[in-house]
C-alpha cells in the first residue's frame, strides 16, 4: 500500500514538474529584453526632448503645406517593465496604437497604461504638447524606477493615414547602473491599420490589419508614396530623441518649456534630399497637320506630375513630334 502512494506521489511531482516548465515557456509573448534586471539603488531623473526634422528639404516629396501643415501630434510616454509593450515593431497595433496612429487620441492607450499599472507593470506615464509645425521640439522630465526602467513612446506624425516615430522598450538602465545620455534617431512607423499612400490620404481602412512596419525611402514600394524616395539606400531621420540624466542638486531646476530648446542641445542640420522630376506618359498621338508630301507633322505631350527640388534630375521634354505618315494625314484647306 505504501509502495503504491509512494509511485502515486511521485508521478504527480513529475506531473507538476513538467506542467510548470510549459507554463514558464509558454508564460506569454514577452520576454525579458536583456537577460538582466535593473539592479540600481535609486530613482533617476532625466530630460527627455522630442526634435521633429521633418522638413521640406529632408522630405520634399507632397510635404504639406497647410489643411493641416505638417506637425507633430502630443508625445504620449510610459515607463514600464517587461511585462508590458506600448506598441511593438512586426506586431498588429492595439486599439489605442490604432485609435492614436490615425486621430491622436491618447484616451485609449492612456486607459491600457492605467490598467497595467494595477498589475504594476507600468510606473509613469507622461504626456507634452503637440509641435505646430514640422521641425520644432517638446520635452519633458522622466523619473525612472528600477523596478521600471525601460520606456516606451510614440508621437503621430499630421497629417497622415496611421503614420508615427517612436521607441520601443528603450532600457535607460545597465546592471546597477543608469545610463547617462541617450540619443536616438526616429524613423516613420506605418501602423498597419489604414491603407493611404500620401499625406493627406482619405480614411481607408486595411482590411485584415497588418503588423506595425517601419517606412523606408523603398517601401511600400509605390511611386505614390509619400515616402518613397528610390535613389536614396535610407531615409533621413525624421525626428530624433536626446534622453539626458539630471544630476542631484539640491536646487531644484527650473521646468524646460515645450517649445525653447535648452542651451546643451542644439538642432540638428537639416539633410537635404534630391527629389527627381516625374511626368506623366505620353498622350496619344495627334491628328497630322500639312500636307504629308511635304514635311506634315504630328505631335504628343504628356504633364509634369511632381517637379523636381533640391538638384533632383530635371523634367524630360514635355512635347514631342514626328513625320506624318500617308494615311494619317489632315489637309488644311
């Protein structure tokens, strides 16, 4: 009788065994980003600022110019642990990356944040002002927690279909260790949730949705596209992100307005991208004029479709003619 227990209570503890390491492979999608955990001391505080670099000469292909001008929506930040993901790159959007992406509404991804924050997931989350215009900076400060060092944000480019830059689980923390200095720079993200080629596309939602993509000067590879630029190998960053810590002092530093930049930052020089003519194709060819014996001509024409700017390749000839043939000919009388 006790040989039998024994044999029962012992394929059960293989039983919970082998139960617990499938729970802990197949715990979840997430993943701890670094093999190691914050192991700081304290707190540390940071200056986090935004730089928008989309201008008209980094980005001149249909860079809008009014009904809306280019700009940058609010910066919406979290601090956070492993366990929880803002938004993740080959991944399908959440409702509030969708509801953000295309209208810049924080109200949902805000909700989410708040909500893991009760499973303390979550540490902070921050907010700035959104950019009036396309080059122009926010900032704002950060207080990072061991227990949450990493930190994720997204700032929606306007217009745009579901368009934005942002970081991704960025750890601002090594071993027992905060980091000084953090510079990055941003390239544009398509959320995958709304299928417009330009700027200033209509609403047209992609139906199922798609992963999260970044846009490249290649893909999506379309002559529409607003981004598509085929003779450059990489875009020019867009934006970029300066994350500095602040040092202790007992005096406390005086709030960074959203729209001056402070005096250890300076603006990037703007990149200067070609953008080379496109036209249309040729028209159909014309009646022929004069007689066809002597010298009668027939002519085509096709449209310039986008000029070019910064030393892009200049437009072709607009109008062509050739020699009539016989039968094609139209007396004037």
């Amino acid at each position: 009788m006790m040989s039998s227990e024994h044999q029962t209570h012992g394929w059960l503890r293989q039983l919970l065994v082998i139960l617990l390491k499938l729970c802990l492979t197949f715990a979840g999608p997430l993943r701890p980003l670094n093999g190691t955990e914050c192991t700081a001391k304290g707190p540390a505080s940071y200056i986090l600022v935004f730089t928008g670099h989309w201008s008209p000469q980094a980005f001149p292909k249909q860079y809008p110019l009014f009904r809306p001008p280019a700009q940058w929506s609010k910066l919406i930040a979290v601090s956070h642990n492993r366990h929880f993901r803002l938004w993740e790159e080959g991944a399908q959007a959440s409702a509030g990356v969708q509801i953000f992406a295309e209208f810049g509404l924080t109200v949902e991804l805000m909700k989410a944040a708040k909500e893991a924050r009760k499973r303390r997931a979550v540490g902070t989350m921050y907010r700035t002002a959104g950019i009036p215009n396309g080059i122009g900076h926010s900032s704002t400060e950060l207080l990072m927690l061991p227990r949450s060092s990493l930190l994720s944000l997204m700032v929606k480019m306007i217009p745009s279909p579901d368009w934005f830059v942002g970081v991704n689980s960025l750890n601002l923390c090594e071993g027992s260790q905060w980091k000084h200095e953090v510079t990055i720079d941003l390239y544009p993200y398509d959320a995958g949730t709304d299928s417009g080629f330009t700027f200033s596309s209509p609403n047209f939602h992609t139906r199922p949705p798609e992963n999260i993509t970044e846009i490249t000067s290649q893909m999506p590879n379309h002559p529409a596209n607003s981004f598509y630029y085929p003779r450059l190998e990489k875009l020019p960053p867009i934006a970029s992100l300066r994350i500095t810590r602040q040092s202790r002092s007992a005096d406390r530093q005086a709030p960074m307005s959203n729209h001056i930049l402070p005096n250890s930052i300076s603006p990037q020089r703007f990149s200067v991208t070609p953008l080379d003519c496109e036209v249309s194709l040729w028209s159909s060819w014309g009646l022929c004029l004069g007689p066809c014996s002597r010298g009668g001509v027939r002519h085509r024409t096709r449209y310039i479709l986008l000029r070019p700017a910064n030393a892009g390749t200049p437009c072709p000839e607009l109008e062509e003619q050739a020699e009539c043939v016989p039968h094609s000919c139209m007396n004037l009388q």
